[in-house]
C-alpha cells in the first residue's frame, strides 16, 4: 500500500488518497478510487510504503511517475464534487499504469508482490482488513491506519460497509483484502474505499466506511489497464444495484420468472404487472439489472395471468409457460429482449387447470434436458409433469395426494438449492417457515430441511422466484418481492439457510 503526491513530491505533507498494487501480468498497476484519480495529473507519484519527509531516493521503494488512469466513463460525479451518491457510485474505482522507479524497477518487481484482484463473493465478510493512510490533517506521522472488521451490505448500493474509526479524508481508495498478513506483500483485494458520497455516510464520520464490490465492471476496468486499452465505451448509463420504480410501483409486481432470456449466459428476471404489463430486466450475473425492457404494454388479457414460471419446455431456448383465469395453460417458448413471441396452447380453458394454485418449474428428473414442472393443486395435491414439449405436459405423476398441509404452502419456487445438478424445492407455508426440499423425483417430493420456523416476517413475502443471477453460475439466487414493495435478493441460498441478502427495492421509495 501507499500514498500519491502532486508536485511537491514525498517530502511534501500533502499526500492524496491511498493506493495498492495489484498482481497482474503488466506489474505496474495501482488500484484506487474513481473519485481520487479524476484530480490526478501527470506530475503525480505513487509512493508505496512512503516515509513522511524522506526525498524520493530515501522511500523504501523509490517513486512511480503515474502514465496513465483508468475510471469507467459510466462513473459520473455531482456537478462541482468528485464524488456522488448515485447508484454510479458503484463505479468509484480506477486502476493506474505507473513508470519505473528512478532505479529502474517496475513496481511489482521493486515492492516484491502485489493484491490479487478477487470479485466479491457477496457483501457480509467476517474478516475483511483495510488499510489506508489519513490525510496530513489527522496523521502528522504520515502512519497506515489498519482495521480488519465484518463487512455488510451498503442497503441499495453494490458496496460493502465497515466500521472503524481513523479512517478520515486520506484512505479513499484503501484496498479491502479478505486475507491479510503484514509485511506479506499479498492477499485478495475485493473493493476499494470509496463509493457513496466518496466512501462515508452523510454526515462524513471517520468510523463508517464504503466500497464497491468488484464484479463485471471492475474487472473489465481492471483488463483495460493491463492491455493499456481504453476502457469500453457506448456502454447505457449504470442503473446500480436497485430495480428501477420504487417500492410503490412493486407492489404492483404480480408475478416474476427467471432465466437466461437474452441468451447473454446470464439469469434475468421477468414481471408480470397487475395492470398486465410485462417488463424485463436483463441480469449482469452480478446479481444486479440492465435498463427495463418492456415486452407488453398495460393490457386486460395479461391481468388474467395467474401464474408464471420459466424452463426450457421445448428443449431449446427458455420460454415462460402462464396459467390463466380460466384454466388454460399456455408456453412462450420464444420469449426474448423482443417481445413475449408465440403462444402454444397446452391445456384448454376449465380442463381442471382452474384448480392449480401453483407452478413452479425445474430439472426434477436430476438431468438436463427439458424442464419439468410442478403443480400444487387447491386440495394439498401434488404433481410432477416430465417429458414436456410443445402442446403436452408429457406424462404426469402424482407425488402427494390431497392433504390439509400443503393447502398451507403458499409459496413455491424450484431452484438448485444443493448446488448440484438437478432442481429441489422452496415452500413459503402460510405461517412463515420457509422449507426447502431436495431431490425432488418421480419418486416424490425429497428430503425437507427447515430454513425458518413460523415467523411474522416471512407471510409478508407475496412474489418468490429463483435464478441464476450471481457469479457462481448455480440456479439458487431467491429473489423476494414483499407486501410493501421491498425487493429482496438472497443470493446463493441453500437447502438449509437463506443466502446473503442484497436489497434491491428499498421500502418506502
């Protein structure tokens, strides 16, 4: 880690921002914040390790002249500010090309090693260390402040959260390493401080710190510096973690369904409005949204749909197969960015689909291939339907007959909650408890594990569905929509705990 000085040079007490190295094939890469290098010019220095008022041949490393910096375009501040609170604070980071020492050496060769550029696996970190260096104002020693605290998520916001105090104007673009050790030279940087407001909260108190959590848009930023190529341009304007509207317009959300719609190899998520509109929201496979794609406008017909669910029905792309008012049952089996395509029916109106009260699709046979579904009728039973293709449910199998308990279940979403080949069960139940199911068969329903008992939250829960919308590439992202309109996605969830909780509808918008 280090420091960057202006033209005064290392003598000065007029260090600006923090830095670190990063490992990477270049050897002269330098992570910041976005917010500290829009102010860098070509007479500054990055000074590792720097001693307070050592000349530049008395630095333990020497000094690296700054060649070039890299921010994403899509990282606008507030006009007159360097920093901002929009959702493009998630963008606050920026990556340097530097020269050689005076002695000659790359930067990685003269500090002997440098941070692993990591994605974050999440926001909630146990052990998260960061270190920084206070402006001259706070630290007349010119001393590293370092804490190693939990981390959770900035509500809203792709950013981490810590407390600890000292960390005044100075620290912005500490690294946040998930696996530090003095004086080792390595570990594994997952976020820079920065981000909203420039990495603090409104008021600005030295003990609550931010940072982005890199994903997509980091480590394209960060590849860019490597190859010394300008970062992409004529990306659209960053819409952040947040589904755009508010809490107030998803309350409308009637229905939701996940899968790759636009064939990027990346979940998305598609909504069914009360007022029968239906929207798409393309997934990063961060666990965050592109700009709403409007598949149909306000419509009669489309307030009729009572249930939704997504599967490869047909074995090739995935479509989205809707139960309506009267019982008839139809497949979209060429949905896309376009338009909602074709409609296939595959039940007819009052052929005893008035009686489903759920659906939810998924590989219950354990293989690929495509998709099966499950359907929960209004007297407890359950069937399994494998063998689907166009115009037929293939063949139907009864896995639960009527019962008075999963009258109960008023929630169903299938998802890979063991994170292995094949699709198992989530069941909201009336009273709250949550209990997943896993290897779903023909056989029956699987072995149930219980995630939550009855509780006063979870009846609040309205719209549930499950997707691969994170980086693990594993269909087990849950995404919650609830009575007041808050948008909940857990990420990662299991077959026994619910996964890290990222908000993306905040209540009360």
């Amino acid at each position: 880690m280090g420091t960057f000085f202006g033209s005064d040079g290392p003598g000065g007490t007029t260090w600006h921002c923090t830095g670190s190295v990063i490992d990477t094939p270049a050897r002269n890469i330098v992570l910041t914040a976005a917010h500290c290098a829009l102010n860098m010019k070509g007479d500054y220095v990055f000074v590792p390790k720097f001693v307070k008022g050592a000349s530049p041949d008395r630095q333990p490393y020497g000094i690296f002249h700054i060649q070039r910096i890299f921010i994403d375009p899509r990282y606008v501040p507030d006009r007159g500010s360097s920093t901002t609170k929009k959702p493009a604070s998630d963008l606050d980071t920026a990556f340097a090309r530097v020269s050689a020492n005076q002695r000659g050496q790359s930067l990685q060769d003269a500090v002997g090693g440098g941070l692993t550029f990591t994605r974050a696996s999440g926001y909630t970190h146990k052990n998260v260390t960061v270190v920084g260096y206070p402006a001259y104002r706070h630290n007349a020693a010119g001393r590293a402040v370092k804490c190693t605290v939990p981390t959770k998520q900035l509500p809203g916001y792709r950013q981490m959260s810590m407390t600890c105090g000292g960390y005044y104007g100075g620290v912005s673009g500490s690294p946040w390493i998930t696996d530090y050790k003095d004086d080792a030279g390595t570990g594994h940087v997952i976020g820079d401080l920065g981000g909203y407001n420039g990495g603090g909260n409104d008021a600005n108190v030295d003990y609550i710190s931010y940072a982005p959590a890199f994903g997509t848009d980091a480590a394209n930023l960060l590849a860019a510096a490597v190859a010394n190529r300008n970062p992409a341009a004529g990306l659209p304007p960053y819409q952040g973690l947040q589904l755009p509207g508010g809490a107030g317009r998803w309350q409308k959300a009637a229905l939701m369904a996940s899968a790759d719609y636009t064939g990027d190899g990346h979940g998305d998520l598609l909504v069914v409005w009360s007022d029968g509109g239906v929207t798409l929201y393309p997934g990063d496979g961060d666990g965050a949204f592109g700009a709403e794609k409007r598949l149909l406008k306000a419509n009669s017909t489309w307030t009729h749909a009572r249930n939704v669910t997504a599967g490869t029905f047909t074995g090739g792309r995935p479509g989205l197969l809707v139960r309506w008012s009267d019982g008839e049952v139809t497949l979209y089996p060429d949905l896309g960015a376009s338009g909602v395509g074709r409609e296939v029916q595959m039940a007819k109106p009052r052929s005893g689909w008035e009686n489903v009260v759920q659906l939810t699709a998924g590989q219950f046979h354990g293989a690929d291939g495509p998709t099966d579904l499950l359907a929960r009728r209004s007297d407890g039973t359950l069937m399994l339907y494998t063998g689907i293709h166009s115009g037929s449910f293939g063949t139907g199998r009864r896995l639960l007959a009527a019962n008075g308990t999963w009258t109960k279940a008023a929630l169903l979403s299938g998802g890979a909650f063991r994170g292995t080949a094949g699709s198992d069960l989530l069941v909201r139940w009336s009273d709250g408890s949550l209990d997943s199911y896993t290897g779903v068969s023909a056989t029956g329903p699987g072995t149930r594990s219980r995630l939550l008992g009855p509780n006063g939250t979870w009846p609040h829960a309205q719209v549930m569905t499950t997707g691969d919308l994170t980086s693990d590439r594993t269909g087990n992202d849950l995404v919650v929509r609830w009575s007041d309109g808050e948008t909940t996605l857990y990420a990662d969830t299991g077959a026994k705990t619910l996964g890290t909780e990222n908000t993306l509808v905040l209540p009360g918008t």
